[in-house]
C-alpha cells in the first residue's frame, strides 16, 4: 500500500501538479500501477485526488536515456 500522505498534502495546497514514475515512486514508496485505467479509476491516489477535486490525467512521455560508458580491451595491432 502507498505512504499517499505526501501526495495529500500537494492537493490540500489547491495546485496542480505532475509526477513522474520516479517521484511517484520516492513520495510513496511504491511503483505507479500498470494500467492508466486503473490509476484514474479505482487506485488508492484516483480516490484521494477525487475527494480533493481533482482528476488524474496519465501521458506517456518518452524516457531520456542516460549514457554509460563501456570499456573495452582491445588486442593492441589488432
């Protein structure tokens, strides 16, 4: 079950606001459900955002990648 105090207390402010999976995940300890009909409809966050007036819009957003570097041993001559 989601710690949603932290949440809570963004909607008790009046202001809207954005998550990503990461902060969702850092504020609540959980990770955000799979399914998008679920997190708007019938979640624990879609009952607290509707008892506090606001409705939950899920976009999907391409995911920057971070680069890593790999290292290679080479035959020198080769």
């Amino acid at each position: 079950m989601p710690n949603l105090k932290p949440i809570e207390e963004q909607l008790r402010t009046g202001a809207e606001f954005t998550l990503t999976e990461e902060q969702y995940l850092n504020q609540t300890g959980s990770t955000m459900p799979k399914s998008n009909s679920y997190i708007k409809n019938r979640s624990a966050v879609a009952k607290l955002a509707k008892r506090y007036n606001y409705k939950i819009v899920i976009t999907e957003v391409p995911k920057v990648v971070e680069y890593e570097k790999l290292m290679s041993f080479e035959r020198k001559g080769e």
